[in-house]
C-alpha cells in the first residue's frame, strides 16, 4: 500500500453530503417501497379491468433495500476517499515526503558548491548561498537571506516542518489501526455469520454486539483497562413515551459508553444492516479515541479536534463537517472498506 496521508480536499466530503443527507437514506427504503406498493396497485388495478395485464413491475421491495444499501456504499466511499490513499495528496508532506524532508535538513547550503572560476588547474568554488547573495541588491533582504541561509546550516527544522513530518508520521499509523480493524471485523463476521444475522435473535445478535466491541476496543487503545468501554442501546421513545428516533448512535467520555439504536439489535434491515452496524460502532468508537489519545498527537490535529463541538440539532451542516465527524466518518469507512 502506498504511503497515506488525509486529503485536505473537502470535495468528496460535499458528495457526501449531499447523497448522506439530500436524499435523506433513513427514509429511502420507505419511499420507494411505498412507490412500488402503488404501481403494482395500480397494475392490478389494470388487470381487472381487462386492461394492459401483461404489464409487470418487477422491482420489489428486496430490490429498494439493495438500491438503499448501494447508496450507503456511497455514502462510506465519499467518506473515505477524503483520506486519500494515493502518494498523490494535496498536502505539503505524506510519510515518504517527510522522511526525504527529514534528510534534506542536513544537507546544508554551504554543501552545495559551484565553479566560480578556473585557471589551469586551479579553480575558485563558491558556496549556495554566496551564488545567491550575490544576486540580491537591496541590502535589508541580503542580510535577511543569509542570516536565514546560516540557520539552516544548524541542521534544525522550523517548527512548522517539524510538526508537517510529525503529523505525516502519526497518520500513518491511523492507518495502521485502520487496516488492523478492516481485518478484525472481516474475520468476526464471517460469510457464515453474515448469512444467519438476519435470523438471529436479539439476544444472539448482542452478543456478537458486544464482542465486537471488545474488537475495537483493543485496536483503539491495545486493551487499556483504564478506557473500557459499554454498549448500552439508545431509547426509542421520549420521556412521555412518545416514539422519537434517536439517530444511529452516540459516544460519551463521563461515564464511557457508546450507545447504538436497538434496531441493530432487534430490526437489523434497511439502514439498520450489519455492514452499518459496522460502521456506526465504529465511527462511535473513533470519538472516544480522539478524545482519549493524546499520546504524541501533533499539536495541529489536537487543536482541530478540541474545537467545541456543534451538535447537529444546532446547526447540521457545520455538525456534519466539522474536524471530530469528519474524521470518525472517514475513519470509520476505511476501517471497513470491503463495503465499498
């Protein structure tokens, strides 16, 4: 695999966006069921008329959750390529990059020589810097060009380059624990236990609900008992017992937990299918672990990710791009990326 590092292109975060969002996939599969329930209606109602009974309408409602699900696969492709796996990124630094940065800092100015002149066998060399210096007139900027020019003959790196070679390195091993996930979960959930989820009970399915936890909770933090986290299910009704749908689900640091809709647990069709089970334990997961790894974490992502954060029911555009969600969706999607 080719080194990676996040793209700072926000593009394919929009196309997620639009397709997650616009076309509101929650209510989808309802819609085009409900389409196909009145053509075929409809054609019945032709048939007893003696009208156009060879006519058919063969989609079925099995036919709408696969176009549902494709549409999901979207969504997590869009969410993923915005952390590009190409060398091929528009960012100053990949992994690769920073370690050819790493070893251009010893390589000084004052290495670097030329032939100023030749007289037999004799010739006269001058440095980089001497060769550019000369070509500065005004004097304010040749002072400031060489007392720049000798700073990088110290070897060091400025702090900016210093912290571009730290974040290029750190993610790389995001993407590290993202592969150690994607081949976890695809050795958990087996064609076999794929094939009978649908069948399970409940209680079967949270079983496998709550292994798979200790799955990601072991990737994310290599089995800290300091950070164990519980899956509890989030309530499908208010305080007065009206049905509310509570979302897919949640992460809280105070107490730890993440919480998932029952319907994975229950009624896992529709938008509540393993592979979005998946992705939603997850993407959960990936917020307790940015709020809780703070081990040589490049001050540049600590900042993004310590920024309040907007709760969707307060503004969701900027809920859905900021930093924190951006990151978990993508995270989550190449965590999984057999899905896509």
């Amino acid at each position: 695999m080719a080194k990676i590092i996040r793209s700072k292109d926000s593009g394919w975060l929009d196309a997620s966006d639009i397709f997650y969002n616009d076309m509101q996939p929650t209510n989808l599969a309802e819609k085009l069921a409900d389409a196909v329930e009145n053509i075929n209606k409809a054609i019945d109602c032709l048939d007893n008329a003696d009208g156009l009974n060879s006519f058919t309408f063969s989609l079925t409602k099995d036919d709408t959750e696969e176009l549902v699900a494709n549409l999901r696969r979207f969504v997590y492709f869009c969410n993923g390529i915005h952390y590009e796996i190409s060398e091929l990124v528009d960012t100053p630094f990949s992994t690769k990059m920073g370690n050819l940065a790493n070893e251009a800092i010893a390589l000084n100015p004052s290495d670097y020589r030329y032939v100023k002149s030749q007289f037999l066998c004799f010739k006269d060399y001058m440095t980089l810097e001497d060769l550019i210096e000369s070509t500065i007139e005004d004097d304010a900027l040749r002072q400031s060009f060489r007392e720049k020019a000798m700073s990088l003959d110290e070897d060091t790196a400025s702090f900016e380059l210093q912290q571009s070679i730290l974040e290029a390195n750190w993610w790389q091993n995001e993407f590290v624990i993202a592969e150690e996930i994607d081949k976890a979960t695809d050795e958990f959930f087996t064609p076999e236990v794929r094939e009978k989820w649908d069948s399970m009970t409940p209680d079967e399915r949270d079983v496998y609900i709550q292994e798979y936890k200790e799955i990601l909770d072991r990737a994310y933090f290599e089995g800290d008992q300091k950070v164990t986290t519980e899956v509890e299910y989030l309530s499908v009704v208010d305080e007065y017992g009206n049905p509310v749908n509570p979302g897919f689900g949640l992460a809280s640091n105070s107490p730890n937990y993440i919480a998932i809709n029952p319907n994975f647990r229950d009624d896992p069709t529709g938008m509540y299918s393993l592979d979005k089970l998946i992705d939603t334990m997850t993407h959960e997961m990936r917020h307790r672990y940015q709020r809780l790894n703070t081990s040589e974490m490049p001050n540049s992502i600590r900042e993004e990710w310590d920024q309040p954060y907007v709760s969707s029911s307060v503004n969701y555009d900027q809920y859905y791009r900021q930093p924190v969600e951006e990151d978990a969706k993508a995270f989550a999607a190449l965590a999984h990326d057999d899905v896509v």
